[in-house]
C-alpha cells in the first residue's frame, strides 16, 4: 500500500507528505470508503469526507497513485494488469490466508471491480445480447403456441386470440428495440466482427467468450463451437454454435455449412484480434474473403 496510507488498529490512518500523521481516524473501519478512495483518488472520496481530511491535514495530503495501488496490491500476490479472470482467482486466494483487515479491505476492492466491470461496454452488450435472445425464446414459443390455438366457437376464446396477437406485436416491438441497441453497441464495441459474422452473431460471441479480449485469445475452432450444445447419444458432434446463423451461411448448400463455418470462424478469429488490439479496419478485406469461399463452396458439386 503507498506509504501515505498506514495501518492503525482497525483503522487507517493518513499521513502528509512530510511523514505527519494527519489523524488517526482519517478512515474509518468502512473499506467501500476506502476503497473509492484508493481506485479514484481523492475526486472520488465523499465530499463530506474531504472536507473532514483536509480540515484535519491542514489542506496537505497525498495522493494515491495508480501505481501506489499497483504495489499494495504486488504486495498480496495480485497483478493489477493480469486478465480480470486471474485477478479474480489470486484477489479470492489472498482473500482466504490475509489476517481479517487486510482481508476485507480485498474483498471490497474485489466489489468495487465488479462494479465497474458491469458498467463497462462488454458488460452492456453482453446484457442486452442475452435480453434480446431471452425474448427472441419467448416470442418464438408464444408464436408456436398461437398457430396450435383454436378460438372459433366461443366469444371469450375470439377475445384471447386478439389479446395474444396485440402481446406477440408488443414482443416484435421490443426484439426489435433490443435487436437495434444490440447492433449499435457492437459495432461501437468489435466493427471488424460485426462486418464478418454479422451483429447480433457477434454479439452473442462476445457474450459466450466473456469478453472480447477474451474471444481474441481463443483459436478459431474454438470459436467455431461457442454456444453449441452436445447432443446425446451416438450421433455426430455439433459442427458449430452461434456461427450457424453468421452472416453468408444461407448461401451454402447445408452440406457445406461445417466448412463454411470453419472458414468464417478463421476470419472471425482475424476480426476479434484486430478489433481487441489495433481497432483498424480490416472488415473489406475479410468480407472479401468470406464472398469468395461462399462461391467456391456453391461450386462444388455435391
């Protein structure tokens, strides 16, 4: 932890930058407290609370730095620019051996990351990508359900079957709002991947990774499966997940579907780099690419 922050008992207390200790109960024992305080600075503190210290530090204090909390953390075995999935494990590791102070000051600062993740852009997309495919389920079983509904020969069974239709309209409505922010947040998010495979696919593949950074870091024939589910019994694996519905599939034979799905996720693998590192476009080219096996694959004979 930087040297202006030091332990006291069950609290911590501050010091200036001379080595003065501002006052013994600067912080108290409230580790979300300090916690906004180490991840944002003083800007991020109460401003009840700043007044409090700078009344009491006589308007001297000190800053915690990105780095200071870098150093605290290397103190405990935590990387602070290690993947959120390894912070996590050594964060839960420390968490379990450190004596109790040191222990929930972790876990609130745990918190307060899994705070800020839910804010971040993933976070969102990954939200609204599983809305739109929770009330795509339901419309589609709703719309399944109608079509078996017979309401000749009762008033009150007529009166349900307009009361189903004006639910399943509201439903479109909505998918399409959801479908909508989807498509905006992605091609903000990942434009190389949305132009390749498609928007919602790409999504959703960002979603099944957890992460864009993530899906980078995977082969393409691992993305090639995200979100396919095992089928039971002796037959065939699945071929391919979410790529079933990528961009160009429709325009293969279905015996070429799993070689198009292997060429798509090979491009979609390329996207996902591009898109998690540089952020240039690459999408004419890649799309290019994805046209030209789509008509080497429609040439072929059966």
């Amino acid at each position: 932890m930087p040297e202006a922050l030091v332990h006291a008992g069950r609290w911590l207390r501050w010091v200036d930058a001379s080595g003065r200790a501002a006052d013994q109960r600067l912080i108290g024992p409230s580790t979300e407290e300090i916690v906004r305080v180490l991840l944002g600075g003083w800007d991020a503190a109460d401003p009840g609370l700043l007044a409090w210290v700078r009344d009491r530090a006589h308007g001297r204090s000190v800053e915690i730095t990105p780095e200071g909390l870098a150093a605290w953390l290397s103190q405990h075995g935590v990387d602070a620019r290690a993947p959120p999935p390894d912070r996590r494990r050594a964060l839960r590791r420390v968490a379990f051996s450190a004596d109790a102070e040191t222990r929930s000051l972790l876990l609130a600062y745990a918190r307060a990351q899994l705070a800020e993740g839910f804010r971040s852009p993933e976070a969102s997309l990954s939200a609204l990508a599983r809305e739109e495919e929770r009330v795509r389920r339901v419309l589609r079983r709703e719309t399944n359900a109608a079509e078996s509904w017979v309401s000749e020969g009762a008033p009150v069974l007529g009166e349900y079957a307009r009361l189903s239709a004006r639910t399943r309209a509201q439903l479109e409505t909505h998918l399409g709002e959801l479908g909508t922010a989807v498509e905006r947040e992605v091609r903000r998010l990942a434009p190389n991947l949305s132009a390749v495979v498609g928007p919602l696919v790409a999504a959703r593949l960002v979603t099944q990774a957890g992460g864009l950074r993530r899906l980078a870091s995977l082969d393409s024939s691992r993305i090639q499966l995200l979100g396919a589910r095992r089928r039971f019994g002796p037959g065939r694996s699945p071929r391919f997940g979410v790529l079933y519905e990528a961009e160009g599939m429709d325009q293969v034979p279905p015996a070429r579907a799993g070689a198009f799905a292997r060429s798509v996720a090979a491009l979609a693998a390329i996207a996902a780099r591009v898109d998690a590192t540089s952020r240039r476009s690459v999408a004419t080219e890649l799309v290019r690419r994805r046209s030209r096996r789509i008509a080497q694959l429609r040439s072929r004979k059966p």
